[in-house]
C-alpha cells in the first residue's frame, strides 16, 4: 500500500521570528518531519538552471513553448511572471502557469507572443529576476503571406 507523503508544514512556520518557530515546531508535533528545516537560515532566491531556462528561446509558430523558473530559498520563493511592458502574464487561454508559478506553458505560440518576458522570483529576503527573450519563427510570413505555407 502506498502511504501519501506528508506534506512539509515547515514553509509557513518558517516565516514566523526564529523562537515561534521553534516553539510551534514542539507544539505541532513535526519531529516526524525533522525540526531542523526550521533552524535553515532566510536565504534569497536562486534560480535552479533547468530545462527551458535558457534565456534565448525561439519556438516556430504554433508550435507549444515551456519556460522554467524555478527557485529555491527560504522561505521558498513566489514565482511572477512578467511581459514586456511590465504587466503581469495571466494565465488563461493562451498561457497557463504552474500552481506554484515555476513553469509557463504556452501551447500554441502566436507571433505577438514573441518579445521579452520576465520571472521574478521574491522571498523575504530579496526578489531574483531573470529575462527570456522569445522568438516566434514564422515572422517573414506576416509580410509575404501568400509564400507561407501556414
Ligand atoms: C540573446 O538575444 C539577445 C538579443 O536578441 C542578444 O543580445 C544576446 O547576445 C543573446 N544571448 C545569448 C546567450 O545568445
Ligand atoms: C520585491 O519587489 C517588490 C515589488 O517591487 C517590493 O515591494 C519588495 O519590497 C521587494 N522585496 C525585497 C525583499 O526587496
């Protein structure tokens, strides 16, 4: 039989001053979990180099794009992601993003989706942000369309 693993409870717990931390460790009964994780001090946000974390993407038109951003630190960074102009990418029909904000997943890229993005990785202690820049292959058919196959 499989036996779920438990979550870790210490993300929130974490965020507590260092002596609540401790003293909601004891109470919480986490021994299970080892109390050390608590004792980790705040550490800023570091991109963990992945699949699809090379800054320079270029997709063909249509064609399904993943870009990661994941991060480790303490607390465990909050992952954003970010267009060109500063507005925050929503996830919705043409975008869709991991719970935890890490992946974003375009499954069939557009010429306007070429440009620019951004992840913002924040913690506590201090944000991380790192910069993609995609190309949509398939530009030239905008102007000579009756060439293009697509
Ligand atoms: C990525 O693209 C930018 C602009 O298109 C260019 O300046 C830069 O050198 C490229 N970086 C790499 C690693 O290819
Ligand atoms: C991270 O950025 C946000 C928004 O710009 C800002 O409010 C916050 O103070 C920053 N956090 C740190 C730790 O620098």
């Amino acid at each position: 039989m499989v036996v779920p693993k438990p979550l870790p409870t210490w993300a929130p717990v974490s965020q507590f001053p260092l002596p609540f931390a401790l003293l909601l460790c004891s109470l919480g009964g986490c021994f299970a979990n080892g109390c050390s994780s608590f004792l980790v001090p705040p550490v800023p946000p570091e991109f963990i180099q992945g699949p699809g974390s090379k800054p320079n993407i270029s997709v063909s038109l249509h064609g399904a794009l993943t870009l990661t951003c994941e991060a480790s630190g303490n607390p465990l960074p909050v992952v954003t992601w970010f267009w060109k102009n500063g507005h925050p990418v929503a996830s919705g029909d043409t975008y869709s993003i991991s719970p935890d904000g890490s992946i974003l997943h375009i499954t069939q890229s557009a010429l306007s989706d070429a440009g620019r993005y951004a992840c913002v990785a924040s913690n506590s202690v201090a944000n991380q942000t790192k910069h993609y820049v995609l190309d949509v292959l398939g530009t030239r058919c905008f102007w000579i369309k009756a060439m293009c196959w697509v």
